[in-house]
C-alpha cells in the first residue's frame, strides 16, 4: 500500500521518538545497576581488607567501561551495526559487575547465600538482556526507517518528474498560442502588402477608390485574425488589440470585430 509523504514522514518521526525512550530506558537501568554495584561491590572489597578509599574503584571501572559499550552500541544499531569486540566488553564489563556483586553472598560464613546471590545479581541480569533487546530493537528500527525514506525519495522524484512534465505542456501550449497569432498576424500583414502593391499598380487616370472600397480584402483578414484569436484565447480582442495585430485603421477593426461577432451576438447590442 501507497501511503503519502506526510503519513511516511509522521511515521519516520514515531520511530525516532521510539528509539530515543528505549535508549533513554536503557540508561536508566544502567544508571540504577551502577549505584546499586558501586555499593555491594565497595562492601565486598572492604570486607577482604581493601582500603574504603580505593575499594570503590573497581565497581565503579567496569561500569564506565560499560556505559563505553552501550554508547558505542546505540550509534552502531542505528546504523543496522554491529561489533564483536563491543558485545565482548558488555559481556566482560557485566561478568565483573555480577562477581563483584554476589560475591559477598557465595562466601557467606555458614555457606553460599542463595537469597542473596539471586537478589544481587538480578540487576546485572536485567541489564543484559535490555541492553540486547534494545539492539535488536534499534536496529529493527534502522530498517524500517531506510524502507520509508527510499519510499519517500521515490515519491518525491515522481513528483519532480510530474511537474516538470506540466511546465513543459504548459511551455508547449504557450508557443503554440504565440506561434498561431504571429501566423495570422503575418497573414493580416501579406494581404494588407499585396492589396497596397495593387492600389499602386493601377493606372493613374484610374479614379482613386475610396478607403471603404479597397477594404474588403483587409476586413477579411482582420475577421481571420479575431477568429483566430478567440481559437486560442476565449474571447475577440478589441480593437485597437485587433490594430496592433493587423495594422489596419480603426474602421476596418471595427467591421472586422462586427463581422467577426456574427448576428447571435448583435442581436444583444440591437435589443439593449
């Protein structure tokens, strides 16, 4: 199913919003993991006699090794990414955290502390699996994200192409409209030539016909120039539109327009 951009680009949006709540839930437990670990595993080393000063520090190691791999992680499985050597250090990061945290519990006095080992070590465990499920996850998302934006690229190139096809029918009937009023314009101006060659090809002794009687010629070619004129715009230009196409007088425009208009469209002007 086809679905428009807007609906692709909301979509897009959804899982970027979904994506950052699971990487920031991820963070959380982390963050929660490491309070929890820096305190049993400082108790831990204390009690085999490490100084309180420095027995801090190895909890606290491997879990900045460990936020280390889930950043690196989370930018991997946005790309549809992955490494060997960073689910390594997540996996040797977690087994340090875990040894630290049941520790205490296995070397119980009276014997292993199951209660206790099940107890510490169940954030370490939660850990792990939401930091794979999150990868699975981002990375899930990375696809479905490179499917919509293909999809959207491709609706947009089918749009470009549209509307350059548009313009360019557009452009086409443009010159077309332009081309067939310089043809008649032309048309207007050869008659307008000949009958003028005509006139001072007559004999001198001939009597000079009136500008009513050398008209008709030109008023037919006025007439084929306004028809053509509402052919391509709608509408009969008026007359001084019909002058500067033809290059005739006022009174040949204005026969040629009234011919032109025909007796449906004098009956009107007759009536009023």
């Amino acid at each position: 199913m086809t679905l428009d951009p807007t609906h692709l680009q909301g979509r897009l949006d959804l899982l970027d919003r979904r994506r950052r709540l699971i990487g920031g839930s991820v963070w959380a437990v982390a963050g929660l993991m490491i309070l929890f670990s820096l305190g049993t595993g400082t108790q831990l080393l204390v009690d085999h006699d490490v100084p309180w000063l420095i027995a801090w520090m190895p909890s606290l190691a491997a879990d900045v090794a460990l936020c280390a791999a889930l950043t690196g992680d989370q930018v991997l499985s946005e790309e549809d990414e992955g490494e060997v050597w960073g689910k390594v250090l997540r996996y040797v990061c977690a087994a340090v955290a875990l040894g630290l945290n049941i520790g205490g519990s296995l070397a119980h006095d009276g014997g292993p502390d199951w209660g206790g080992v099940g107890i510490h070590a169940a954030p370490i465990l939660v850990l792990i699996v939401a930091t794979e499920a999150a990868q699975a996850y981002q990375r899930a998302f990375a696809r479905i994200a490179r499917r919509i934006r293909a999809e959207l690229d491709r609706q947009r190139t089918a749009h470009r192409a549209a509307d350059d096809a548009e313009r360019a029918r557009a452009e086409a009937e443009r010159l077309a409209v332009q081309a067939a009023e310089r043809a008649a314009a032309g048309r207007v101006r050869a008659e307008a030539e000949a009958a003028a060659r005509q006139n001072r090809a007559e004999p001198q002794t001939r009597r000079p016909a009136k500008p009513t009687a050398s008209a008709p010629a030109t008023v037919e070619a006025c007439v084929s120039a306004a028809l053509t004129h509402r052919q391509t715009h709608g509408d009969l230009p008026g007359p001084a539109e019909l002058m500067r196409f033809t290059g005739a007088s006022r009174s040949t425009a204005d026969r040629a327009l009234s011919r032109a208009r025909g007796p449906r469209e004098l009956q009107p002007a007759a009536a009023g």
